[in-house]
C-alpha cells in the first residue's frame, strides 16, 4: 500500500512539473544535451529518475513536444486515469493565464454592467431593501424574509389552488431517501406514518401540506463556501396560500443560524421538493451542516423535479433550466431578475459594501425559483400524458422497524 502511494505521489509530482513547463512556454533544449531517436532528450545534468521512467513509459509527455501539437480537440497522454486524459485533452484557453484573465475580466465587466441597471436610487439597508426580521437560533442571527398569497407572485393564488387537489405524484417524478439514518417508513411529526400492511403496495400518495419546495443560493459552488440564502415554501390548508420563508445571511458569520432554521424546518416535513436538488442543494447543505456540526437532516423523501423536467419537456425547449421551462409554461420572461452566474458575486458585494439594492433582485431570483417549482409539479400532475400510471416509477416505503427511533447524531455525519 505504501508503494502504491508513492508511485501515485510521484505521477502527480510529474504531472504539476509538466503543466507548469507547458505554461511557461517550451524550454530550450540545453547545449550539452543529446536528442535521441525517440524524442527524448539525454542531458549531464542531473534528473529525477522517476520523471525520467515517466516519459519514457509514455505517462507524461515533454513540453516540448506538447507545444508543437494542437491542443483543441486533442486526447492528451495515452496513460493515467480518465479524468486527467479529459483534462489534458482541454483547449489552451484553459490553460492559458492570459486567456484566463481575459474571461475574468469579461465577466467582471459584464457583472458591472449588471450590477449598475439594477442598482439604482440610493444605498440601501437589508430592512429597507428587502423587508424582514432579525431571528436568533442558538446564538447565531439571521435574517428572515416571509411571503404568501400574491406576495410571493400574482399567480400564486390560483397555482395554490391547483396544488391543494394534489393528491398523487405524476408518473415522471420519483420519490428518493434523504438523511443519515435509514428508517423505513418514516414520517415527519404530526404525519401518520406508513401503515404496515400497505407497506407493500405502490403508495404514491401525496399530503400538500407534508410537502416543502427548498432552493438554495451559494457564495460559490465548492461545498467549502457559504450558503447565505435558502428559500423554503410549503403550503398553508387553513388559508390556502403559499407561504415562502427566506433564510438570508448578512455576513458569512450567519450561516450557521441559516442551516439551523433549514434543518428545524425540514424536521417538519416528509417530502422536500428541489429542483437538481439531490445533486447540488442537499448534499450542499449536509456539507455545511457537518461544517458546523450541526446534526444531519433527517430522514425524508426527496423529490428532484429536474429528471422529471427533462423527460417531458426536453423535447420542445433548447434547455431546461428553471427560467426557461418558467417562461415556457407561463408565457412571460421573469423582470429584473439577476442571472445565476452573477449572484455569488453579488453576494460578496454586498457584504464588502452592506448595501443592498442588488439582493432585492436575488431574493426575487430565488423566491420565483420556489414557485416555479410548483407551476411545473402542477403541470406534471395535470397533464394527463405524464400523469396516468401510478405505479411504476417509485418504490414504495417498507415499514417500520419496531423500536426503531431517531436521534440527532453524536458526532455529526460527514458526507465526505
């Protein structure tokens, strides 16, 4: 096993010499040096042996050699792991620092750009921009911002109508586990749970008031960056209306009263709706809860409508990315919406000046990005091609173990 770790070691060593010669241009070959027949250059200098087995093995490749190829469209390396032949085999804009200043500063333009059409007026307090309260949880503020009814949008009565009569879930969407621990047949308090004898049967059934749609916004998309805002909407049967709850960090310091509100609401539910969420929002929010040993989610049914998105829409739209099946099913573009790619920018913004005209426009983002969530489950579950068959796609819950019980974890699960 050590060899083995070594041998690895050395093959990334060899690696980073490479890139870093291939950034730098090709070197000369030395006056002493002897060119063989082979392309390798001989020299009486002294070399590392390893790198030297390396080249001549056919692993890495000289500098040289790679600056007089092609580097777009290319496979680079006939040896190492997938991933690096699919990263040597890149084009030398990535490569490239001046190419790569030139696309960081197009965006910091472009994002400038953005940033002066929608920060107009005079600067702007968080309680003036976007109207909330300050909330504490265990020692650490936050700041929450509610909606409901026509606050959240002018659709969102009629779409909550719609969604009251939701009674079984459309046969596209499947219905996953989420949470450390594995209980079978587990429902979130105040939610009967699973009957045992109907443990067996396609139970495809669905409470909109046990449902809870979640987005998340980030600093970054590395799990070792912030997330300073999570919108949750669930729906209110006593007044019929959605509600919308939005978690926001004023500073990086806040994070932690943001995941603990997340979590506690989580608790209270048994299905969290998202939207590519089983890929990037709650595996985000685990890493940041384990972060800041805050006990994992608990277990619930996950519902990531992005897969059932791409099965009926991908056909008639370029994409489907959220703001295009939005406009798709309603007919009209968002306005004075911020492009994703420049939130986490506009983020740090805001905490390096406090003013914050431009998170009025990313509360909006994300909040038009919850409801969206639930035009398109309605959708799915109206339409009758995509809603006929209830018993094929999800795998039912089997029931619980006697004696089995949940508990926050000691020490916090790690996801990674």
């Amino acid at each position: 096993m050590e060899n083995r770790l070594k041998k690895q070691l050395a093959l990334i060593k060899a690696r980073a010499i490479t890139i870093a010669r291939r950034a730098a241009g090709p070197p000369s070959t030395p006056p002493s040096a002897e060119v063989s027949d082979d392309g390798t250059s001989s020299s009486t200098a002294p070399s590392n042996p390893i790198i030297e087995h390396l080249i001549r093995t056919g692993t890495v490749t000289r500098a040289a050699q790679l600056a007089a190829e092609s580097r777009v469209g290319v496979a680079r390396g006939s040896g190492g792991p997938w991933w690096w032949r699919r990263r040597l085999g890149r084009s030398s804009m990535d490569l490239d620092p001046v190419a790569r200043e030139a696309r960081r500063t197009t965006f910091e333009s472009q994002f400038q750009e953005v940033l002066g059409s929608l920060t107009l007026g005079e600067m702007l307090s968080i309680e003036n921009a976007v109207p909330g309260e300050h909330r504490t949880v265990e020692g650490s503020g936050y700041y929450l911002v509610r909606s409901h009814g026509r606050g959240i949008d002018p659709m969102a009565p009629l779409e909550a109508g719609r969604f009251a009569s939701f009674s079984a879930w459309p046969e596209p969407v499947t219905r996953t586990m989420v949470g450390r621990f594995v209980r079978r047949g587990y429902a979130a308090p105040g939610f009967a749970e699973v009957p045992g004898e109907l443990a067996g049967s396609s139970l495809r059934g669905a409470e909109p008031r046990s449902v809870l749609f979640l987005d998340i916004e980030t600093a970054g998309l590395a799990a070792n960056t912030y997330v300073f805002l999570c919108g949750l909407m669930y729906f209110r049967p006593e007044t019929g209306e959605f509600v919308v709850e939005q978690a926001f960090a004023r500073d990086y310091a806040e994070e932690e009263g943001l995941l603990v509100h997340v979590r506690e609401a989580l608790g209270r539910y048994d299905t969290v709706v998202t939207y590519n969420g089983a890929s990037f929002d709650l595996p985000f929010l685990r890493t940041r809860m384990a972060v800041h040993r805050i006990p994992d989610i608990v277990p619930m049914g996950s519902v990531d409508l992005l897969h059932a998105t791409r099965r009926v829409f991908r056909p008639e739209l370029p994409n489907v990315r959220l703001v295009t099946v939005e406009a798709h099913l309603r007919g009209v573009a968002r306005v004075d919406d911020i492009p994703s790619r420049f939130i986490p920018r506009a983020y740090h913004e805001y905490v390096r000046t406090q003013d914050a005209r431009i998170i009025r426009n990313v509360v909006y983002h994300n909040r038009m990005d919850i409801f969206t969530m639930a035009v398109i489950l309605n959708h799915l579950t109206a339409n009758p091609l995509v809603a006929a068959d209830t018993n094929r796609y999800e795998k039912p819950f089997a029931s619980g173990v006697l004696g089995d019980t949940i508990a926050a974890p000691s020490p916090p699960h790690v996801p990674f």
